[in-house]
C-alpha cells in the first residue's frame, strides 16, 4: 500500500505506527496522520516516526489506499461522515475502533473492503495480539496484505466479527490487567521489605517467562501449575488464598464486564 492516512491518532494508533516503522513493514513516507483537534500530537508523531502530517486540503485521504479508523468510539460516526464523499471506490478499511460494526462502517462509508482489527499496545514492541474479521469485499490478495501487516505488530488471529467482543476482553484490554497485577505484586513486595524496583524485575521476568513456557510447552496451564505447586509448600498456600478470594471469579468478572462494554459500544452505533 502506498497511501495510508490515520484518522484519529491516539496510542493504539501511534502504537501501530511505531511497530510497523521498527519493523519496516510500511514506510514513514506512505503513513499520513490526522486527528480532530490536537496538532500538537500529531507533531509530535511526526517527528518521532517520520511519517506526514494530512494537509487542511486532505488531499492525501482522496488519493489513499488504505484508511485506518483510529478515532475514539464517540467521534466514529461524525468522523466517518466527513471521509465519505472524500474516499475512492478502492479506498480500503482498516477499523481499529471497538465496539464499531462492520455493518455500521458499510453504511456509513458504502460497500468497500472493510477489516476490523482488535489489537493492543503491545504492537509498539511487535508484541500485539490481534483478533481480525473481514467483510465480503475483501480479497485474498487485500487480505494477505492486512494479514502482513498486523504480523508485523504480534500475532494475529481471523475470527468471526462476534467473537471480537471477546478479543476485545481478552487480549485488547489484556495488558491493563497484567499491568494491574504488577501493581498489586509491587504493593505485596514493598510491604515485605523489598523495594519497588526489585519486585518490579522480579514479577516482569516472572510473567515474561511463565508466558514463555506457556508458548513453548504442549502442556496445559493447570498441569504447568500443578507442577510448580509442591504439596504443603508456599506455591499451595498462595494457591489457596486466591482461591479463597475468588480469584477465577474476579477475572470471569473482568472479562464479562469488559465484554458487555464492547457489545454496549456497538449497540450505541
């Protein structure tokens, strides 16, 4: 693609953009950004990454390849009204917006190659997991250059539009959680003489290589845990005082809760 243009530059958009500079996968030349209001970061992307600032003319948006929806939910709709009478009958779409339908997209934009991705932020460091749908006017060769690109940012997973809602839980909003958790590890550790930056390294490599073991092993979680979980030891204890807490409850909350906001999102189309 030669022509892409960001409409909304937020952090999954800046996200994406320093994942596919780093990784070469897209040019800075090709990659223009816009958002509503906020000229300041947009120099600032622009600076840090090399890639074009869209003109007052938006020229750029007429002439483009691929536009990429990175706008928050609340501005979609006013947004995608604005694109419209500016887009070409090839122009491409690639939504990063939660919650927001292909459906809706089509009948704001028309009938045009649409993919909805959920990533997460994790794309910055080429580490994302991504759930994508495609509509219909997707071709083979479109979607293998989508599929290259969110490759380029982590792994990438097509699923039926649905089931985004869940990616959306899962994995799109996964990194808060696992941040949150260090949080709750660093508060345990200084309250138990360690210092915050001691527990950080620990619990960072402790996750890092838990999740490494998780990719390499054929085993399942529970037989992984189970074998690190001696009978009477301080692995059980722990154990137990999670269960004791709820802990399974608490995450099949967060991802229920999370779930619903996205399906709530789109209902609000």
């Amino acid at each position: 693609m030669q022509t892409i243009v960001f409409a909304g530059a937020g952090s999954m958009a800046e996200a994406m953009i320093q994942g596919w500079v780093k990784e070469g996968v897209v040019s800075p030349k090709s990659i223009h950004i816009m958002n509503k209001s906020d000229r300041q970061k947009l120099n600032r992307i622009a600076d840090a990454y090399g890639v074009q600032i869209v003109s007052d003319s938006l020229d750029v948006v007429k002439v483009a390849d691929c536009i990429i929806l990175a706008m928050k939910p609340k501005d979609v709709i006013k947004g995608m009204e604005a694109l419209a009478p500016l887009l070409q009958e090839h122009t491409a779409v690639l939504s990063v917006v939660a919650g927001i339908s292909i459906a809706t997209i089509e009948n704001s934009l028309g009938k045009r190659p649409i993919a909805r991705v959920m990533p997460n932020t994790s794309a910055t460091i080429g580490m994302s997991a991504s759930g994508v749908s495609f509509n219909e006017q997707i071709d083979a060769s479109l979607k293998q250059d989508f599929m290259t690109m969110l490759e380029a940012i982590g792994t990438v997973i097509e699923v039926e539009e649905d089931k985004l809602h869940a990616v959306t839980a899962v994995s799109g909003s996964g990194p808060a959680y696992l941040y949150y958790l260090v949080e709750a590890f660093e508060q345990a550790g200084v309250k138990y003489g360690l210092s915050r930056e001691v527990v950080r390294s620990l619990a960072v490599q402790t996750i890092a290589g838990a999740a490494e073991m998780l990719k390499q092993s054929t085993e399942e979680p529970t037989e992984l845990r189970r074998k690190v979980t001696s009978p009477g030891g301080t692995t059980e204890a722990g154990i137990k005082a999670l269960e004791e807490n709820h802990f399974k409850d608490a995450i099949m909350a967060c991802i229920h809760d999370a779930e619903a906001k996205s399906r709530e999102l789109a209902q609000s189309e």
